[in-house]
C-alpha cells in the first residue's frame, strides 16, 4: 500500500499543466505578472474577500521543505507517467535561497471594498528574478479566491433587497444584520466550504448557524465572535414526540426555553392546524406569556410555496395573536410573536417573496429568513466570471506587456501591462493600464510580500467597508433588483 501524502503539500496545490509551464516560457524570463479580476457576471460589483484566508492558510511562512520536495517529485513523475517534468530545481533554490519562504508580492484592494466588475481586484508577481515561474503556478490556489469573494457578493445583494424592502415598510432597519440566517453548512461540499462560505456570509450578517464560518472568521481575521444562533427545534425533536404529541412537542419547547428567542418547526404534520389550534389557542397563553420577559416565539414553516406559505402563516397569526399597524402602514405581530422562512431562500427567489408579503400588507419586520443551498453552493467560478491572467513580463531586461484576445470571445480579452485601481475626479473606479497609473492613488495595497502577511485586516474593518457601500431602494415603483 501506497505511504499516505502531507495534504498540506503547496507544492501539490496547482493543476498538473502547470508543472510543466516553467520550461515554457522564454528563455531569460525574470518577471511574471498577473491579476485576478471579476470579468462580468450575475452582478454588477463584487465584495472582494477571502484573500486572506488563503495567504495566511497556505501561504505564509515556510512552506517549501526538502520533505515536501521529495514528496512531490515522486508523485509526479508517476503522475506523468515516469517523465521528469518537475521543476525540482527552482523549489530547491527557493529553500536554499529564501529558506522555504515564497518570493512573491500581492497587492489588493482592501477587502470588504465593493468594487465594479471588470477591474483588476489583486495581483501577484515574483520578487526573485530566478522565479519568475512561480507567479502563475500559484494560479489555482489564488483563483479560489471566487468562492468567498462571491459568497459575499451574493449575500451582500440579498441584504441590500432586504433592506430596501424593510425600509419602506418598516419603523426601524435596526433588525436588518439578522434578517438572512445561514442554514447552508450541511448543503456544501466540504468543510472548508463551510468555513470560507459561512464566514464570508458574516461580512453582511450576524445570524449563522454554521459554526466553521465562525472558528474561520476568528482564526483568519481576528473575530472573537462573529455571529449568533438561538435554540431552534428541527423535525426529529419534534416527530419523535409522535403526530398526537405535537402540542406536547412545542409547549416542551417554550418550557426549556422561557426567555429569549426560540424557533420551533411547525410543519411536521399540518402547519395550519399548527398555527390556528396549537399556537393559536392550546399555547396561546405560554406564548403571550414571553413578552414579560422580552421573549419571541419564531414559527418556522418549511414546506410548500415560499410566499403563499408565509403570507397565510402570517394572516393565521395575525387572526390569532392580534396586529397592529405602523407608520408606514404595514401590519405588525405582537413583539413576542415572529417568523422564519427557511425553505427556498435565494438570491432568485427573494423579489418574489417579499414582494408578495409586502403586497399582502405584511411589515418585513415580521419576519427573518434562513438559506442554505442558496447561499452558499448554488455558484460557481462563472458566476462572476473570475480570472488570473498574465499582464506584464521581462525578458532578457526588457518589459513586455501581454494579454489575450480571443477572436471567438471578446469578452475573455485580458488587460495589459502593469495594473493600477484608482479614483477618477466623479468617484468612479476603474483599472488603469501599462503602467500609466498614478502609484499615489492605486488603491491596490501590498498584502504580502517574501512570505510575510504585510497588511493584516481585522473583520470588524471589512465589514465596515461592505455596509459602508449599502445602499437601499425604493420598492414602490419597481423591485429593488431592478436598481442594482
């Protein structure tokens, strides 16, 4: 049996093409640079995060080692079929040279910026001439960098809808931070998913129930808690009371949670019986009993049309509980009485939603909402079209711009040169190419540099970026998707 790998291994961390790629380039190449960027999408600008994640992960520090080296060249040359086509050379002059440490630099835009599409977000170059093979063979790993950055933009888009539709029919937006709960953690590939999603979903939200995102957000940028649950019953704690002992199910659920926040499933079996007999009348009371001590039931349906489900949740509680109306004219619960949506909750899905219960007279304040799928594994790398591409070289001392322009799709024409990101005189930004830019007023910051972190953001400094760039809507002539 095979010995196991070091998954650690970043010598491993590239496609296989690529460790063929330093005897590609032309002879006396001793610079390479490239940029990452959004080339269009889904959305209009991207909440660029994540970044550091991966330079503190993976990136940071010694990360080459005579142990790692063997490793890879033993594995790729049966990968490549007994061919010899690893650059053992270049990562032995890179631990003898600087002691295992990568001599490379990234610049970026701070992270939590909201940024345009179509402009260079970081770039990344070799700070040794004698590796200048080693800037796009990091490609693979810096490209990942569309996971977070994309769960961000999503989340940060469905909070502005969010917000917009809470303005116009609500007092107060003070809720909003917890208005779209993360219910994704079960419905990712993987672990690390979780933990780069979920965290990235916190830049926008304080309400998760995915625990990876925030040891993430703590081990990567600081956050001593970056978000919130509440007790919550799921069906099994529920069903296995048995259909006749629902009512003993919930009223299980306000006893051994009197105060505070809790939410109990009520679909198990029939979510109106459920709202007009059991909570409506059976329990009313022990529910009503909450406001004393500043408590909340949450009803949670979990089945059925997202906006018919909850608009008839809502009139059932109203005809039960009793509504007010504020001062925009939208019907309101009791304080002690709330909703969440967690079934069907996308970025695609919420116009129509909040739409329906707004057009149903229904305050946003009534309700939260919870996403999974939705939120984050339903994108992808195209979703807002993300790439690493080669902009300037040097060979043999001479400086090269270079850049791609394939006739069959113009849109994957890359840019040229060295990159800057500036301001111009309105405000707008956009990328300035072939060195013609101002080094005063890039907003690109060197990050890391010779294996070292350079600028070490903290989450509470890119959040305030993100809703620093939040804007809201007005939903009455038109949805608020139609104003990004």
């Amino acid at each position: 049996m095979a010995a196991a790998l070091d998954a650690g291994n970043l010598l491993l961390f590239t496609d296989s093409y690529k460790i063929t790629h330093h005897l590609q380039y032309p002879d006396n190449t001793t610079k390479v640079n490239s940029y990452f960027e959004s080339r269009g999408g889904k959305f209009p600008e991207v909440v660029f995060f994540g970044l550091q994640y991966f330079l503190k992960k993976w990136l940071c520090g010694v990360v080459v080692t005579e142990a790692k080296i063997a490793q890879a060249k033993e594995l790729l040359k049966l990968h490549f079929s007994g061919a010899d086509h690893f650059n053992e050379k270049g990562w032995q002059y890179i631990l003898t040279k600087h002691g295992g440490r990568l001599p490379i630099r990234v610049k970026a835009v701070p992270e939590g910026s909201l940024i345009p599409v179509k402009n260079v977000l970081f770039t990344v170059e070799n700070t040794d001439p004698n590796a200048s093979w080693l800037t796009n063979y990091l490609e693979t790993l810096f490209v990942q960098v569309w996971y977070p950055m994309t769960v961000a933009t999503n989340s940060f888009f469905m909070k502005r809808i969010l917000g917009s539709y809470l303005t116009d029919t609500a007092d107060s937006i003070d809720g909003l931070p917890f208005k779209l709960h993360d219910f994704g953690f079960r419905g990712v590939s993987s672990h690390e998913s979780a933990s780069i999603g979920g965290m990235a979903h916190l830049v926008n939200f304080l309400g998760t129930d995915t625990l990876a995102g925030l040891i993430a957000a703590r081990t990567y940028y600081g956050e001593s808690i970056a978000g919130f649950s509440i007790p919550a019953a799921e069906h099994s704690t529920i069903t296995t009371w048995g259909r006749d002992g629902e009512r003993e199910a919930f009223a299980n659920m306000l006893t051994k949670f009197p105060e505070g926040l809790v939410a109990v499933v009520s679909d198990s079996y029939d979510i109106w019986n459920a709202c007009v007999n059991v909570w409506g009348k059976e329990l009313k009371d022990q529910v009503m009993k909450r406001e004393a001590t500043g408590g909340t039931l949450v009803v949670r349906p979990d089945s059925g049309d997202p906006a018919t489900t909850v608009c008839k949740v809502l009139d059932i509680l109203g005809q039960q509980f009793g509504v007010t109306t504020n001062s925009k004219g939208y019907k309101e619960l009791p304080k002690y009485l709330r909703v969440i949506q967690g079934d069907g909750i996308s970025y695609e899905s919420f116009e129509g939603i909040l739409r329906a219960i707004k057009d149903h007279g229904w305050s946003l304040d009534n309700l939260a909402f919870g996403s999974g799928g939705g939120l984050l594994q339903r994108i992808n790398r195209d979703t807002q079209k993300v790439a690493m591409k080669c902009s300037f070289v040097e060979i043999a001392g001479e400086g090269r711009s270079v850049f791609k322009q394939p006739v069959t799709d113009p849109g994957k024409t890359s840019k040229k040169g060295i990159l800057s990101l500036e301001r111009d005189d309105k405000g707008h930004i956009h990328t300035v190419q072939e060195g013609k830019g101002d080094p005063a007023n890039d907003l690109l910051v060197t990050v890391f540099e010779d294996g070292h972190l350079l600028k070490d953001w903290s989450f509470e400094e890119v959040r305030q970026r993100a809703s620093g760039e939040m804007g809201f809507y007005s939903t009455e002539n038109g949805d608020a998707t139609a104003k990004m």
